[in-house]
C-alpha cells in the first residue's frame, strides 16, 4: 500500500495509520500523519483530508429557530446609553416648555402672515377700484364706437399679360369698380383715369376701358458655338505626314478568355484595319476589355452574332470630369471661353 501524504510503499514492519471516517480507508506513515508515537487508537482515527471535509460546528438542520429579539437587546451598550440620555432630556420639564414655546411662536407668526397678506389685498382693491369706476363707463363706449377714415381706400388688381412686354407696347387693361367708404372729406374723385408707370417700360399706359392687346412672339434658337469637325483628304503627293485611324470603341465585359485570345479574335473580326485592344480592371469575377476598331469594321464587331453567349458589349461612352471648384485653371479657362464669345 501507499502513504496517502507522501506516495511511497508503506513496508511491513513500518508503523502507519489507516483512516476510519466512512468509507475514506486512507493510509499515512506515521510521521506523514505527524505523530511520533501511537498515542492515539487506531479505531478512531481520522485523516486531515476527511477533518477538513467535516463541517465545523455540527449539523444543525433539526435545530428549531429562535424568536425574534428586540432592538434593545441587539443594540450596543453605547446606543443604549445614547437613547436612555434621549429620553431623560425629552422628559425633561424644560425641555417640554421650550418645545411647546416654539410651536406657539410658530402658529402665531403664521397668523400674522396671513393677516398681513389680507391687508396688502385690501388696500390694493382700494386704490384701484375708484379709477376703475370712473372710467368704466368711457372704456364701454370706446369699444363700440368704429374707426372711419379720412381718405376712402380702393384696391387696384393687376392683370398680368400672356406675353412678354417690350418698350413699343401699349397696354389697356379694365379697371373693375371698387366700393369706396365714404368720409366727412372727398379729396379725390374716383372717375377720374389711373395711370401706372413702370420702371423698365416707360410707354406703358392704362386706361379704363379697351381688351388686351395679345401678339405673338417667336423664341429663336440659339446657334451651337462649336463648328463640326473635318476629315483630312490629301494624299502622299501632296504631304508626308501621317494620321492615326479613326477609331471607335466598344466595351466589352463579363468575359473569361484572356487579353491575347481577345486580340487574335479582333484580328480575324478586322483583317484590314489598327486595333487597339485595353484590359480594364473589373469589380467581379470577369474580365473588361476596351476595343478600338476602324470605323468600317465598327458596325460588324458591335453585332451580337459575332460575341459568345453571355458576353455583353456596348459602345464607349466617354465621361466628362467634373471640373473642380476654385481653382486658378477652371478660372483662367472661363475668362479665355468669355473673351472668346
């Protein structure tokens, strides 16, 4: 067997301990179990491990529960002479005539207040109720009475015109009637013809009778500033420079095969003809490709028939960059497009 405490082999004629608690059985040297000598028997001997495992104290699962104590009890000997001091002092003599002082001080300011408060109301209603008396009466009559005027007052609605005025025009609009108020003093005689005068037309009269006038005016366009483009036709006779081919583009995308198979294909598309033929950089699992071609082989590689199943393709469109704000170039670029025009 082993020493519990040490593991190693317990001998024969070596003095040990074997533990009795229940079914533990637990074996110690002698010296492991920190004992020198057998002074304890062996039937109830019981190992460190199983003492500390035992609960201290006892079980105390049929122990009844006690009644409730009181607060005096709990309370320390200082909180007890504490509240004993308390006591003494409110039963004191004095110290109930001082409190039955204060709260009799305390209702009589109370009363005064409330006195006070009805005085200042008093007098107020005195001093304002005479004057109001007074003029009661006046202040009733002011509210029927109704404002006249001095002037009548007349409202003028202006008809505006179907079509654009010019200086020549004359215009003649109807005045409808108005209902005037009438006043203790007639200054101004309504028959009488109105003329308005306009700031940007000077020849713009109104009279009180007569139809509008209608004319029509025409909206001519304005011409395009950019002149269409020309196409050199001189030959080799006449000079030695030499031009790129006009081309057009086509995008081409949602394709597998690579940039060299794409150029081979353009070559047997357009046998005669430049190609150009750029890899885009796409946002899925395909390719992008810009294609350049001659303008006769144009309408022959934008046919459907010629591009495999799931291949879309349509023609380049070109972007204009949004011009950026405040800067010297965009600047000097619409002074010299204004000097120009």
């Amino acid at each position: 067997m082993d020493c519990a405490a040490c593991r190693c082999v317990i001998i024969e004629n070596e003095e040990f301990l074997r533990c009795t608690f229940e079914n533990c059985h637990k074996m110690y040297h002698l010296l492991c179990a920190g004992g020198k000598k057998l002074t304890e028997s062996i039937s109830t001997w019981v190992c460190p491990e199983c003492l500390c495992a035992t609960k201290k104290g006892g079980d105390n699962c049929l122990t009844p529960v006690g009644i409730s104590k009181s607060h005096e009890v709990k309370t320390s000997h200082f909180e007890r002479k504490k509240y004993l001091q308390l006591v003494s002092e409110i039963l004191n003599t004095k110290k109930l005539w001082t409190i039955c002082h204060l709260r009799a001080l305390r209702e009589e300011m109370a009363g005064l207040k409330d006195q006070l408060e009805n005085a200042c109301m008093h007098r107020s209603a005195a001093t304002i109720t005479p004057p109001l008396a007074k003029n009661a009466p006046q202040l009733l009559n002011q509210d029927k009475m109704t404002y006249t005027p001095s002037e009548p007052i007349t409202k003028i609605t202006k008809t505006k015109p179907k079509h654009k005025l010019t200086g020549d025009d004359a215009l003649d609009i109807n005045m409808t009637p108005t209902d005037a108020i009438e006043a203790k003093r007639q200054t101004a005689n309504l028959t009488e013809a109105v003329h308005c005068h306009v700031e940007h037309a000077p020849t713009l009269s109104t009279a009180l009778s007569g139809p509008i006038v209608e004319q029509i005016s025409t909206v001519v366009r304005r011409r395009n500033s950019r002149p269409p483009s020309l196409s050199g036709t001189a030959g080799p006779d006449v000079t030695t420079l030499k031009a790129v081919e006009a081309r057009k583009h086509i995008h081409l995308w949602n394709m597998k095969s690579g940039l060299e198979e794409i150029r081979e294909y353009i070559r047997q598309l357009c046998p005669n003809g430049t190609f150009t033929v750029e890899e885009l950089s796409s946002r899925g699992s395909y390719k992008s490709y810009k294609i350049g071609v001659p303008v006769a082989y144009y309408d022959h590689c934008m046919s459907a028939n010629v591009w495999p199943v799931s291949a879309r393709l349509k023609a380049w469109i070109i972007y204009k960059k949004p011009a950026k704000p405040h800067s010297i170039d965009n600047a000097s670029q619409s002074f010299r497009r204004t000097m120009h025009q």
